[in-house]
C-alpha cells in the first residue's frame, strides 16, 4: 500500500467551482506539504503544516485554503476555480525528528479547470 | 522568481553515456541540496542528497558535485540505463523544511 495517498487522482471541473483535494499519510509524518507542478516551473509550495493546529502559507496561498484534519489527513481547497490553477497538485510529508527531513510525495493530482 | 536555477531543461543521452544536469542558486542560507527523480504519472523521489560541507557524493551511477563558493552543484549519471529516463529536479533547503526546487530535467536514454 502507498505510504501517502491522494484523491482524486484525475478531476475536471468549471470555473467557479469550489473543489477539495485530499491527502492521506500512513507514515506517522507530522509535516505535510501541498505543492502545484506547471511545466517549467517545477513545484512550488502552496501551504505547509507542521502538525494539526500548525499551518502556513507557502509561495502561492492565494486562491487556496487546507485543513488538517488529523495528523494523517491534509486537505486543499479551491474555493472558486479559475483555469490558472490547472496543474499537477502534489502533497508530501517529512519527519521533523530526522535529520535531512526527506519529503515523501504522493502521486499526485491532475487537475483542469475548464 | 526561482531561487533554484537548472539546465537544461531536456537533454538525450545514448545508453552508457554520462547525464550532466547543472544547478546555481544564490541564497548562501541553504543548507541541503536534494536530487529527485520523478517518472510519469508518479510523484518526486528522492535520488540523493548533499550537505554544503561536502565536494561530492556519490551512491552508485549517481553523483552530486558541489562548489560552494561558485554556488552550483549537479548531477552526474553514469553509464546511463534506459530505466534513468525520467525528469530529475534539483532543491535547496532553508530554515530546516522549506525546498526551493529547479525547474526540472527530463533526460531520455535511447537504447
């Protein structure tokens, strides 16, 4: 079984549209990250949260919003879709305790905001 | 704009040859430099990483070369397999979580 798991794997939505992504962890992680992938630009980092009451925004917050729901689940939302947001959502976590703290990626979300 | 700066965006390579992929940054406050490889359809993996008191590393046909005071490090695959083929993305690490990645590499191993 994967260690962190993402739905959906592949959404299609309208402008507009409020949509939730969600992540889950098995690796007893209690950071989590979420990121956006566009070609060329590699991943940027939209909201961090180092445990359950700890959460930050990261380069590119605006038009997003997360919850953590528990230390194994992070959520993001679009509150309204805009076609900009189209990318490749990734979500990670790491180990605070361990050195080097390497971030573990799920699979991935293809998202396309018509 | 993007801290972490790496070329070139594609490259091929025969099989058995050497992949060079180069990265250069400015923020002297990085202190881990992590290499991921990503297939299609998958998420980044870790490959290998580097700390900035070290020249180099190397784990199997992978090695990081780092100059600090140029402030680049890249990645070396030897003898290139077509199982390399992938994108590859360099990091930097600050303020002991945050990774700033490069644009990314897709290198091609032709058979």
């Amino acid at each position: 079984d994967a260690d962190v798991t993402q739905t959906p794997r592949n959404r299609i939505t309208k402008t507009g549209k409020r949509i939730m992504l969600e992540c889950s962890q098995t690796k007893g992680h209690d950071r989590m990250y979420w990121y956006r992938q566009d070609p060329g630009l590699g991943l940027r980092l939209i909201y961090y949260s180092f445990d359950v009451k700890d959460i930050n925004k990261g380069e590119i917050s605006d038009g997003y919003s997360v919850s953590r729901q528990a230390q194994a689940k992070f959520s993001l939302s679009l509150e309204s879709a805009i076609p900009n947001q189209t990318a490749l959502y990734f979500c990670a976590t790491s180990d605070s305790r361990v050195w080097g703290e390497t971030q573990y990626f799920g699979p991935g979300t293809r998202l396309l905001v018509l | 704009q993007q801290q972490v700066k790496q070329s070139p965006q594609s490259l091929i390579v025969q099989k058995g040859g050497i992949s060079i992929i180069n990265c250069a940054y400015e923020n002297t406050a990085f202190d881990y430099f992590p290499w991921y490889q990503q297939f299609p359809g998958k998420g980044p993996a870790l490959l290998i990483a580097i700390r900035p008191d070290v020249s180099e590393k190397k784990e199997g046909r992978f090695t990081i070369s780092f100059n600090k005071s140029a402030k680049q490090f890249s990645l070396h695959i030897m003898d290139s397999q077509p199982g390399d083929s992938a994108t590859y993305f360099c990091a930097a690490r600050i303020n002991d979580y945050k990774l700033s990645f490069g644009a990314g590499t897709t290198v091609t191993v032709r058979a």
